[in-house]
C-alpha cells in the first residue's frame, strides 16, 4: 500500500488495515459482509448452522461485525471455540483494499479502493465540527454522461456489491479508530455520523444492493446509522424515486441542475429520458416527503449555462409546493471539462433569490479540491496518473 501525503500528518493506519486479507478467491469462503440479516442466517443455516440456533447466532455475529468491528472468528468469544472453527472454514469478513489514501489540506481523506477484479473506486471522508460525513460510491465509473461530471467520461465497469458498498464504511471507521472499546465510555460523537450516496455511480441503478447496503448500515446493533443521516442523490430514475423511500426510506437529494429540459438534456442526458416535469411529477408523490424530510435539489453552478438570474426563478416556479431545500454546488473543475464555475458574486445572487422564495440555498464549500476529492472529480486522479496525457484529452474531448 502506498500513500500520498498532503501538508497535514494524517493519522496512522491501524495494522488492522494493511494487514487483513481483503480478496477472496471466487470459490473461496462466502463473505459475510454486506448480507443482510435474513441472509446471514439463511448463509449460517445452508452451512450446517441447527435452524433453531440460527436466529441468536445471526445476532451475535452481527454484531461482532457491525458494533465491534471483529475480523477475526477467532476473537467471537461467546461463541463456542467449536463453532468459531466452523465459522472461519466457511465464511470471511473481508473489505476492499486500500491502495491509497490522500489528505487534504482540509482533512478531508480520499481512499482509492480495489475491490474483485482489479476494479478501482473512491470513497471520501469529510470531516465538519462535531460531525463527518462519509461520501460513498455505489458503481464502478457511471452509464450516465452527465457533460460536467468526470465520473461520467468513463465507462461503466461494474455495479458494487451490498458488502463492498458497506465494507466502505467500515474500512474508513478502521482508519479513524472509531469501532467502540470494550468497557470504555460510550462516546456519542460519531466521526461517521452522516452518510452521503453522492460519490461514484447511480446509486438507484444498482438498487437493490444499495438497498441491502442501506440496511446493514441502518441496523441499531450495528453502524447504526439513522435513515435520517442517510442521503441518497439520483441524476432522476424516475421508475426507481418512490421504492427509495419505501425499500430504504432516508432522504433524497436529486441532481437538477437546469430549468429548462433543452438546457437539462445537455447537462443531465437521462433528461431525455425522463424529462423536468415528468420528474417533478415524481418528487411530488414522493411517498416521504414532508418538511422535515424535504428533498434537496442539487445544482451546480455553471457559468453562463444556468446560472442567470432568470433560472433561479424559474427554478422557484417549478419546485412550487415541494418541500425543498436548493444546495447550490460551485463546479468543480476537472482537466479538460467544457465548463467554469459560476463566480461568487452571481452564486450568491441566485441563492438570494431563492432564499426570497422561502427555500434553504446554502452554497456547498468543496472539499478536498487539492486531492480531486469534490463533488464529479472522482476516479479521475488516478485515471490521470495512470493514463498517457494523449488518451485524456481524447477522453475529455480535446
Ligand atoms: N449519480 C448521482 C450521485 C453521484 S454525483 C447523481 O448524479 O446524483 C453527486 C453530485 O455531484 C450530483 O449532484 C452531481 O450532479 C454533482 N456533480 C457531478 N460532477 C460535478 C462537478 N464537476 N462539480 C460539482 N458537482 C458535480
Ligand atoms: Fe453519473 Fe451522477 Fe456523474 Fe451523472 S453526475 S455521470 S449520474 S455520477
């Protein structure tokens, strides 16, 4: 494993991290990570585990995985040593593999992962007063072609698993030493606290193992994450926006960005597909929706593309009666991307005027832009390091 260093000392890796086998071989040992309870205990009663065990087994393994953070069957003490042999000749508890990890000037820290197959995908940890948030990706590269997303210039290799969506989570607590001491005070401040579905992929075309992911991670014996600190950010899979609250249920952000479908269809091609009002139509049946579970529209700035005065009201007409919150995002600019980002002055006056209106329109502060950890630049470090400039500029359109 190697590491890439910014001006701030990052904290050590635990051992932990470098030196658990994180790859299975295809007919290797089932890894438990990432199955739900109900197939966990399917998994333990197909290896021979008796049915009528099988219920306080899947308990207490859960929770050796998801409260403590035990990798190792060996250390699951109130199982019997028996049955701990059996576990650890059938079963693994294996995460992806860090490959790097950079940290920002800002603290934020941008693990590159390997999962099965060679594949490559980035996670990012932002750390705020009081709290952090952990930006998780749920496909390898993205099918969609959002013009301003970098994720979105490469081709789509693979939908990530339910236990490498979670193994996210749980590698980046490894990192911060944030799995509970035995016997030590119960420390409620989380440095994972909120969980964002903002990194790369769609996250509602690979929705079922988002879904079981969601789950595992929601578990009160376990991560215990609250639906409420979940955010799940879609580009608009209109067919897929109503089973997101019912099947997992935390809160939606929606990638709008524009305020006429010519200008939306450039920027979020599944426009086409779906087009403004027929997703609009959707969010207002949105079966969670309330204002104290409002939908966040998400909306880059892009200078001169749709960032006129005029869009902010319109944006305003058309959201009318959803309860909203306008997270306004400064493009992050990438090596060859067709756009700039809105100057300060005219992000704040388009916030001002939907602030006028009644919305929430905080401007999102990028993050670890020094180590391409912001919004639609990731994987596009490492495409970069690893890929001859020619092939870039040929990628990017140049
Ligand atoms: N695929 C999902 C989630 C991942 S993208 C989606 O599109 O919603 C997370 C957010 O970052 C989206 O709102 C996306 O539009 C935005 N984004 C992508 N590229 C960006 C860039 N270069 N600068 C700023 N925001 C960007
Ligand atoms: Fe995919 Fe989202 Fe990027 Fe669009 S913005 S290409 S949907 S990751």
């Amino acid at each position: 494993m190697t590491e890439t260093t910014t001006p701030i000392t990052p904290a050590p890796i635990t051992p932990d991290l470098l030196t658990v086998p994180r790859r299975l071989p295809a007919d290797g040992p089932v890894n438990l990570v990432g199955l739900t309870r109900a197939a966990l205990r399917d998994a333990l009663i197909a290896a021979g585990t008796p049915e009528r065990q099988a219920g306080m087994r899947t308990g207490q393994i859960w929770q050796w995985i998801y409260h403590w953070g035990v990798r190792d069957f060996a250390a699951m003490t109130n199982l019997a040593r028996d049955y701990r042999g059996f576990l650890a000749e059938r079963f693994a508890i294996v995460l992806p593999e860090v490959v790097t990890r950079q940290v920002s000037a800002d603290g934020t820290r941008k693990y590159l992962l390997r999962i099965a197959g060679g594949h490559e995908v980035e996670t990012v940890y932002i750390p705020e007063e009081n709290r952090g948030t952990l930006c998780v990706s749920s496909q390898v590269g993205c099918t969609l072609t959002c013009s301003f997303c970098h994720t979105g210039t490469q081709k789509l290799v693979r939908n990530l698993t339910a236990g490498e969506i979670v193994g996210q989570v749980m590698l980046v607590r490894d990192d911060l030493g944030e799995w509970p001491v035995p016997g030590a005070p119960k420390d409620e401040t989380r440095l994972v606290s909120n969980l964002v579905l903002m990194g790369m992929g769609e996250p509602l075309y690979n929705f079922d193992n988002v879904r079981d992911a969601m789950k595992v991670v929601m578990d009160g014996e376990g991560l215990s994450l609250s639906r409420r600190r979940i955010t799940l950010s879609t580009s608009g899979v209109v067919p897929e926006i109503a089973r997101a609250a019912e099947e997992i249920g935390c809160l939606l952000a929606v990638s709008f960005h524009a305020t006429t479908d010519a200008v939306r269809d450039r920027l979020v091609p599944i426009n086409k597909r779906w087009n403004i009002a027929t997703l609009l139509g959707a969010l207002r049946d949105y079966p969670r929706l309330s204002n104290s579970e409002r939908i966040t529209f998400e909306y880059v700035m892009l200078d001169g593309v749709n960032d006129s005065d005029e869009d902010a009201r319109r944006l305003v007409r058309l959201i009318a009666g959803i309860p909203a919150k306008i997270n306004l995002i400064p493009f992050n600019e990438w090596p060859g991307a067709p756009y700039r980002r809105s100057d300060r002055a005219r992000i704040e006056a388009f916030a001002e005027i939907i602030f006028k209106a009644g919305y929430a329109s905080p401007i999102r502060t990028p993050r670890g832009e020094d180590i391409m950890a912001a919004c639609g630049q990731l994987k596009s470090a490492t495409e970069r390091a690893r890929k001859p400039a020619r092939a870039i500029a040929a990628e990017a359109g140049l």
